[in-house]
C-alpha cells in the first residue's frame, strides 16, 4: 500500500514539474511556433510580393529576431512596421535588433490577443493551425502572407512558389480578409 502512495505521489510530482517546465519554456520562447527565423536570403522575394506601399502598416505576428522587419523597414522608410513577439527571448533581441528603426516598434503580446488595424497586412511565419485562429479573428481588407504554412482548411487567395526555396520556407501564402 506504502509502495502505491510513493508511486503515485512521484507521478504527481514528475507531471507537476514537466507542467512547470512546460510554462516557463511557453514563456521564454513560445509553445505555438519555435524560435526559427525566416531565410534572410528570401527576404528580397517577400519583400517584393507583399507590395508595402507609404503610410501602410505592416505586422509581422510572432517577429522573432525582427530581421525580417529591419529589412522591410530599411526598404520603405515611409511606412511603419509593427512586431508582436509572445516570447521573452525572442522580444528582447528584437526590441534590442530594432532599436535604430524609428517606424518599427515591438510589442510584447500574444498575437491571439492584439488587435490588428483594417487595411494592414500581415507576414507571419507560423504552424497552420496558428494561421487559422489569426485568420478568423482578423478585421475586414487585410492581406495576409504566410511563409510555407496554408492555413488549414482554408483555400488561400494565391501561392506563390519562391525562387531558390530552402527547405524551410518554399511557398507563400496569400489570403485577403
Ligand atoms: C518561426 S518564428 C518566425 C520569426 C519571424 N517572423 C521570422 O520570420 O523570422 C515564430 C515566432 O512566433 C512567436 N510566436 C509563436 N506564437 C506566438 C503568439 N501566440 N503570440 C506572439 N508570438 C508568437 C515565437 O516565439 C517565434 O519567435
């Protein structure tokens, strides 16, 4: 009976602390979409096709390092450039990456809870099911460009094989809200 108790309570114990280290990992970087930037040698391509024009603003949901910001930030100086990042590590170097762009700022949110303006558009580069849950939750007349993940279960508007693709990122997505 003694021996049932102490198997028992070290199952609690071992489930509590994976539980633990599960938040805290969630916390750092994030649980949904793994700290991996986007090809930088893709950036020219993406840039191109997702046709920033003046004054636009441009979200990349889940930034990362904000690389990829910085490079459309130094393309079109004339439009502004929002990060949102759920993971600590990833928000302090890009807050620390960014720092210099006066039209990029950081946010330290989760995207399932930020509120995108009409009229933006959006890059992200995340698992499907994220795609999705952004998808149904965004407002009417945003463009929205997903890097090698469709959303599941929705047709996208176009896609877009990329030149020299990596093994990480080989289509675009387009959908328009
Ligand atoms: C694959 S990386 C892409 C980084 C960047 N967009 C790029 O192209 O280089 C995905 C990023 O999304 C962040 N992320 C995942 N889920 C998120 C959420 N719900 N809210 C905010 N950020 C999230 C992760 O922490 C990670 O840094």
């Amino acid at each position: 009976m003694i021996l049932f108790f102490n198997s028992l309570l070290i199952i609690i114990l071992a489930c509590v602390f994976i539980g633990l280290v599960l938040k805290i990992y969630d916390i750092i970087y994030s649980n949904e979409a793994p700290f991996v930037s986007s090809p930088s040698k893709l950036y020219p391509q993406i840039y191109k096709l997702l046709e920033i024009k003046p004054n636009q603003t441009i979200y990349d949901l889940g930034c990362g390092n904000g690389k990829f910001l910085i490079y459309c930030a130094k393309h079109s100086p004339k439009s502004n450039f929002i990060g949102i990042e759920k993971g600590l590590i990833p928000f302090f170097i890009s807050t620390f990456n960014t720092r210099r762009y006066a039209n990029i700022k950081i946010y330290y949110r989760d995207i399932n809870k930020f509120n995108i303006k009409p009229n933006s558009k959006i890059f992200v580069y995340l698992f499907p099911k994220s795609v999705t849950k952004l998808i149904h939750r965004l407002p009417k007349n945003v463009s929205l460009y997903s890097l090698n993940f469709p959303a599941k279960g929705l047709r996208p508007n176009k896609k877009v094989g990329l030149i020299n693709p990596t093994s990480i990122a080989k289509n675009l997505y387009f959908y328009k809200t």
